[in-house]
C-alpha cells in the first residue's frame, strides 16, 4: 500500500461519501497494514490505526496518549489559520474532546449528571411528542418525504436543543451552522465565504448571547448550568458548541442509517416488527453499523510501538472507529446487519475517560424514535437512491427519500 494514494483516499470527503469503496479500503489496512504511516496531500501525515484492540488499548491510556495538538483531520492551511488568530494555539475550541486529565474529569463532571440515565427520562414524553409531529408532517406530500432532510435531522436537533434551552425557532440556524461544521467540503453545503473559523465565530456570538440571557433570566437547561458555572467564558461558549453539534448530528446519521439498513435487510425489519424488545439490540446495532464518527486523533508523549511499528512522541494516530466496529477478530460476520448481534462491542462512542457523554440519551432517543415510527406506519420503502455527505469527519446519510403510510390514528 502507498503512504500517500492511501492517505489521499482516507481525507478526500467524497470517497467518504461512497461507503462501499471506503469499508473496502478499511477492510484492506485491518488485514494487511492496521497501523499505518500515511502521507495525504494537504494535510500533515499520520499513523492510521484500524484494529479494535489497538484502538481500546490506546484510548484507555490517557497517561501515554493524549488529545492534542491535533484531534482531528484538518488541512494544514486551515491548522495555520487557527493558530493565526490564536496566537499559536492549536485549537478554535476549549472543550472535552480537546482536554486531557483533570482538566477534562472536571470539565466532563459539570453536565454528566444531566445526562445520567436518571435524568434524561424525564423528557421521555416530550421526545415521543417530537417524534409523532414529524412523522404527521411526513404526511404532507402524500408520505412521500426525503427522510434524513425531512424528519431524522429535526428530531435529535429538537431534543438537544431543549436541553440547552435553545428556542424552537432558531433551530433551522443551529442546523446550518452544524453542516458547515461537519460538511464544508461538501459541494451542496460549501459557499464560497465558508470557513471554519467563521462558522465558529458564529456559534461563539449566538450562545455569548444565550448565556447572558440565561444570567438575567434561569431556566430549567443546560444553558443556565453553564452561566453559573465557575469556568471562562470561551470554555463554556465551546462547551454550547460540543452539545449543539455533537448533540443530535450524530444522533440524526444513525437514525437514517439504521433505518436504511432495515429496509435494506426486510427480514431484519419483520424480525424487529414482529419483537420489539429487541429494539435496545437493534439500537446499538443502528450505531456500529453506521458508526457516523469516523476518527478522533491520539498522539503518544513518548516513543510507543504498536503491532511492529515504532511510533515517535509526537507523531499522530488516528483511531478509526468504521474500520473497528467491522474488526472480523471481534464481531462475527461483520457485514451483516443483525438486530440481533450479541454481544455488540462496538466503539462508536468511543472508549475510556471521553466515552461519550451522551451515548444514553442518544440511544434513548433512536429507542423511542423507532418505538413511535413503528407504531405509527403501516409500510415504509425507499423511493429513490440514498445519498451520503461529503465530509471526512461526522459523516452519514445527506439524502433518504422514502414513501411512507401512517395509520389514521394512535391511542393516546
């Protein structure tokens, strides 16, 4: 394999958006090179680790592996733009994903306990309320809808953006901004006065808004945690963007994903018709299957060797996580969809100190989504061809047109 033709398809957004050629390349390095040196143009190289114990046994060693100066890919003009207008930092944002010992156990502990099982159920009711207006808007055109564009992108993003306080009607922004976030490079999203940094800019001038809005005027979310919270004003305006973005795009690429692996797999949607207590099963299923985080980076602080290869302090490794969660050594039969699959133990919410902190509510949410759409329909089939996003980051579906009928009418 060649450091840079490899490199150069690993970054490049749209081999991203072309799942079968990437989950054949991912299946290649597991077998023939799981951690590979890569050299892309654009960008500054990088070891790629592809293997799930490789992955595990690095995330969990935040005393040798640490989050900085680079966590994701990036192209070196824009690394040097950010440190530019941040003074050689190489960072736009203060938050989890960034952090390492202390400071991210102290940062992690201010909101973990609003997304503790325990208190996140609360909102159970308020979920199924959001789910059943999208599905009854679905029905406008006849059933016929772009599922992703339509009802999977609004659903998590109305769920999250209740928790932060965000009012309903600034909702359509706050999608926006998080393309551009994720998907700059894609073609049906990029303009041509995009930037990361604007974008960001943008983010950091609606939630300083939003806070002091919050000091004056406590309410019952995130957002007032956050104003009274004893942290600098950019760690708490980074810590807005974490939740509004990670928060429900994530959530959103799972849920059309997994759906479009049910009707992809008929026999796999009658089996969870006709047993709907295998649905937590199908839910973490949805996520390995669609695994929408395609890498976070790690970088030792000293010399490590890893399957045979010698890894410099300093040199950066890029944890993989749709080439773990297809491991052969772990999962049997890896590309079948099984709604079934025990056990499951894919790392889509990464693994160690910064799994994610809101993986129960983003499978709370996806439970009750399917509970309520199956409820609710009598038939759903594709109505057209899927189409994936451009992006090398948080990927997922851009396009699921669907037909759908709903029944007349659900008890209350």
């Amino acid at each position: 394999m060649d450091a840079r033709t490899t490199g150069n398809q690993l970054v490049d957004p749209a081999f991203h958006a072309d799942p079968a050629a990437y989950h054949a390349l991912l299946r290649r390095l597991r077998a023939e090179a799981p951690v590979f040196w890569v050299e892309p143009d654009d960008y500054a190289p990088f070891w790629i680790v592809t293997k799930h114990a490789d992955i595990m046994r690095v995330e969990k060693s935040m005393d040798l592996f640490v989050n900085g100066p680079r966590v994701m890919l990036r192209k070196t003009v824009i690394d040097d733009q950010i440190r530019k207008v941040t003074g050689g930092r190489p960072f736009l944002l203060n938050q989890l994903p960034n952090m390492d010992g202390s400071e991210h156990r102290f940062h992690r502990k201010l909101t973990q306990a609003w997304f503790a099982p325990a208190r996140i159920k609360v909102l159970e009711d308020e979920l199924r309320g959001y789910a059943r207006d999208l599905f009854d808007r679905a029905l406008q055109d006849g059933g016929r809808c772009d599922f992703m564009r339509s009802v999977a992108s609004w659903y998590p993003l109305r769920v999250i953006m209740r928790i932060i306080g965000v009012p309903a009607a600034d909702e359509p922004l706050m999608l926006k901004m998080t393309q551009q976030l994720f998907g700059p490079e894609d073609p049906e999203i990029k303009t041509e006065q995009m930037d990361v940094i604007a974008t960001v800019n943008g983010f950091f001038d609606y939630f300083r808004d939003l806070l002091a809005e919050r000091r004056a005027r406590p309410s019952d979310d995130l957002a007032t945690l956050l104003a009274g919270a004893e942290i600098g004003e950019k760690e708490a305006l980074s810590y807005f963007i974490l939740a509004a973005t990670a928060g429900h795009d994530t959530t959103s690429a799972s849920i059309a994903g997994g759906l479009l692996a049910l009707l992809q797999n008929p026999g796999e949607m009658q089996r969870l018709r006709r047993d709907m207590t295998r649905l937590p099963s199908a839910v973490d299923e949805m996520v390995r299957w669609v695994s929408p985080v395609t890498h976070f980076f790690r970088t030792p602080i000293e010399d490590y060797t890893l399957r045979g290869q010698n890894i410099a302090a300093g040199q950066a490794m890029m944890m993989c996580y749709p080439a773990a969660n297809r491991d052969e050594e772990v999962f049997e039969d890896p590309y079948r969809f099984d709604i079934g699959r025990p056990p499951n133990r894919h790392l889509a919410f990464g693994y160690g100190p910064h799994l994610c902190l809101g993986q129960h509510l983003a499978k709370m949410e996806m439970r009750i989504f399917f509970e309520e759409l199956f409820a609710r329909i009598d038939s759903i089939e594709l109505d057209g061809d899927p189409r994936w996003i451009q992006t090398n980051f948080v990927g997922g579906l851009k396009s699921l047109p669907v037909r759908l009928t709903l029944r007349e009418a659900v008890p209350a």
